[in-house]
C-alpha cells in the first residue's frame, strides 16, 4: 500500500466512525434499532468513504505531500473535531507545549553544535577571550533591537521580567561602551561607533565544548511571551505596523521566513520564485500598513487587528496556563479583526475562515519555532561563535539568506529534531481524542453483541427458568 493510499484509509475510517459517533447520540435501544448490526453499519459507511477517494484527495492536499507531516496531522484533527479541535489544539500549544518544550530545545542545539575542537581549552582562544566583534545586523536579522521595551510595540516583543538574550542585548545597546553580563557565562558590550556586539565569556576555565554547553544550560531557548507575540504578530501585523521598519526591511525579512517556510515543507532549494518574490513585497506593504489579508477559501478576507487589541490578548495569554481560556482568547481575535461581507459571514463561512486562522497559526507557529534555534539573536549568535571557533577566530555569518544555504546541514536537522517533537505532542493529542470518538462506539457494538447472545442464550433456557426482559448495560 503507498503512503497515499494509507492516508486515505486514515480520512475514510475516521468519517465513518465520525458518522456512526452521531447515531449513538440516542440511548441504546435507539441505535440498535436505527443501524441494527453496527459493525455491519461501519462497513457500509467505510465502504460509501472509500467511493469518495478521490473528492478526499481534493479536499486534503496532505494526501498527496508525503512531507507534509503537520498539515496531515492538522486535517485529521479537523476530520475528528472539526474548527473545535483546531482551537483546542492552539490552547494546548500556547500553554502546554510551549511551557514543556524548553529542554527538547536545549538537546536539539546542544547536540547541533558540537564541533571537531570542543575539548580544546576555552583559554587558548585570544580572539574570544578579548571579545569577538560581529556587527549587530549580522545578529539581529528581523530588526528586534530597533524597537524599545519602553514603547507600547516594544513591550510586547521582549519580556523584561525574566533574564534572556533579547533584553540582556537591549540592555547592552542602553549601556553602549559597558559590558553586561548574562547568566554565568556571557559578556555583551555594544558598540555605537561601529553598530557591532562584542562577545566574551565571563570565566575562561575549562574546554570549549563546557563554555557552549554550560551557556545552552543556562540560556532559556524559548519565552513564552515573546514566542506567543512573534507568532500573532506574523498573522496581523499589528506589532510591526508600530514598529520603526521600512517595507524594504520587511521584504528582507519575509524572504528569509520564507526559505526557512520551504525547509519546513521538505524544499531544499533556498530559491525564491520571482512569483513569490511578488508576494512577499505585497505582503511587507501590508505589514507596513497594518492591514493584511488572506484567503480563507470563502474570499478574501482584509485582517487588521489594533495594537490595543494585541496588548489585551498578551496580557491574558502570556502568562496563563489555562488551554480553553488561552484558545477562547485567540479565537477572540478573529471576529475583531475582520469585518466580513454577506458572502463571507454565514454561519459556514464563518467557520471556514476560523478553520483557515487555525490553520495558518500553526503553520506560523512551526516557522517561530524554526527561528528560535536559526535566525532568532541568540541563534545568530551561537552560530558566530562555534563558527569562529572552527575558523581562527572569524565568525562565518553575514547575510542570513546566503547563511541558511551555508549552514545547511545545520539549518535542516535542527528543524527536523524541533518539528518532530511538535508534531508528536499533536499526534498524541490526536489519539486522544480519537480514543475519546471509538470508545463509545466500541462499547456500543460489544453491547449489542452481549445482548444478542444474551437473547439466544435466554431462549434455550427459558422454558425452564423465568427471566426477566432486561438487557445489558455498559
């Protein structure tokens, strides 16, 4: 059986029993009477899903993409549950995944990191132990440090109430000329008349491979506040509309979201068409006005959502660990943000377009988690480091475009490890809840059965012994 097939069989079986799980909305005596023998009820409804094979293939492109393992993941989802379940699994991927992903992150990098010399003493590197200068646009790709924790944009994009990369930089940029250290292992001095960082560590003892792995110990890899924002930010804009970027700035921006896009969907080419070059323009000017738009299947929909809007959202969801409540508040965001014409506010429409958000939140929110361990500050950074240790002192970063083809092998596995950890919590989400469908019909079907043999059993006996009519309950 090709995979295809197999994935068709998956949409077929789960609509049957989808189908049958509504019969059984009705007390027992109801369902034995509406479809007599279920299991044979099953078999006709597998049998009317596997005659629409094809109309399945159309409505699921993740039959056909063999690497679409999310978007596979994410259309079983909404076979089983429907916009419910793509809400439901937002809420459990703001709260549960993110607090819980932190140490998967630090395996993933500690392990891509590893080089040829990380036994070699950390103190025999001058270049590194007198400060190693990279220029600050080498390190900060998406332009984070333009915006200032002070402005209304700002504070959304860094979280100053915990220690991180994102604010000690900040910090640094404050403090031009002076050091600032963080955690236990790094120093960071900005300097303004050159637009660079200088990095240094804060203790020289010990190898190479100590120094990274103490400081990947101790750095957090993900804040929930600032990975929450950066993903809501990628569908409205509203962040980025307040903030201090150009359209060309933007443009750049989106081109290196959209190679890292393109690993993620298993293309390895690191070439953009100029169709999509197109796009991307168009849509760095609607960042730039705050207005964006998508088509969500029922037309095109225009999505502009206020930056007091997204402070609220941020205030409810960044700190909470309530999975319903952090979904509710992001499909909150939905209805402000667009106004929708008669074509595409029916009930149906509506649910197409939450449908369409949900969908294309997780895809933004794989990407985010791409560019934690590949194009975020920290990520730049790290990469400078190791390079420069395997390359006398020179860092081999520059225009992170061209970076993402030269770190390859880097770029490609470190997505694969952190995208498969996603994709497990989804799928054991997803037995869940398919366990939660089946269990009911199961019991249906072996209580039929009991009570079948019961009546058998009751008729041989009976002109012997007086039993009473009742049946079976589970």
């Amino acid at each position: 059986m090709s995979i295809r097939t197999d994935k068709q069989d998956i949409f077929t079986t789960i609509g049957a029993y989808t189908s049958l799980a509504e019969e059984l909305k009705g007390t027992i005596d109801d369902v034995v009477q509406k479809i007599g023998d279920a299991a044979d009820a099953a078999n006709e409804y597998s049998k009317i899903g596997r005659s629409a094979a094809d109309t399945t293939t159309n409505l699921f492109t993740s039959i056909n993409n063999k690497d679409d393992i999310g978007g596979f993941l994410i259309d079983v989802l909404g076979v089983v549950v429907g916009t419910t379940g793509l809400k439901d699994l937002i809420g459990q991927l703001f709260t549960n995944f993110t607090d819980n992903i932190e140490g998967t992150l630090k395996e993933v990098v500690s392990k891509q990191l590893t080089s040829f010399n990380s036994g070699n003493d950390l103190s025999d590197y001058d270049w590194f132990v007198n400060g190693l200068s990279v220029p600050v646009k080498d390190v900060d790709v998406y332009g984070l440090f333009k915006s200032s924790p002070d402005t209304d944009a700002g504070s959304l994009l860094y979280d100053t109430a915990v220690e991180n990369f994102n604010n000690k930089a900040f910090a640094a940029i404050v403090a031009e000329g002076s050091y600032v250290d963080m955690f236990d292992f790094l120093s960071i001095r900005y300097n303004a008349n050159d637009d660079t960082f200088t990095f240094k560590p804060q203790n020289t003892a010990g190898t190479v491979g100590e120094w990274v792995n103490g400081y990947i110990e101790q750095a957090p890899m993900i804040n929930k506040k600032e990975f929450i924002a950066n993903i809501m930010d990628r569908v409205y804009g509203a962040i980025t509309t307040n903030s201090d970027k150009t359209t060309e700035q933007l443009f750049d921006q989106l081109q290196i979201d959209k190679l890292l896009e393109q690993v993620i969907g298993g293309n390895e080419s690191y070439i953009i068409s100029e169709e999509d070059y197109a796009d991307l323009l168009k849509k760095a000017e609607e960042l730039y006005n705050g207005v964006v738009y998508y088509d969500m299947g029922c037309g095109v929909i225009e999505a502009e959502l206020p930056l007091s809007a997204m402070t609220s959202f941020m205030a409810t969801v960044s700190g909470s660990t309530d999975p319903y409540a952090v979904a509710e508040a992001t499909d909150a965001t939905v209805s402000i943000s667009y106004s929708g014409d008669a074509e595409t506010t029916g009930d149906e429409n509506a649910e197409t377009i939450r449908n369409g958000f949900f969908a294309r939140l997780i895809e933004f929110l794989k990407l985010e988690l791409s560019k934690l361990l590949t194009t975020s500050p920290q990520a730049r950074m790290l990469l400078a480091l190791t390079s420069a240790f395997a390359n006398e002192g020179i860092p081999q970063i520059s225009d992170p475009r061209e970076d993402l083809k030269k770190f390859k092998t880097y770029i490609k596995c470190t997505i694969d490890d952190v995208l498969a950890s996603l994709y497990e919590f989804m799928f054991y989400l997803i037995v869940g809840i398919l366990v939660a469908l089946l269990v009911p019909i199961i019991k249906t079907i072996i209580l039929e059965k009991i009570n079948q043999f019961l009546g058998i059993l009751k008729s041989l006996i009976s002109n012997q012994i007086e039993i009473g009519s009742g049946g079976l309950n589970i």
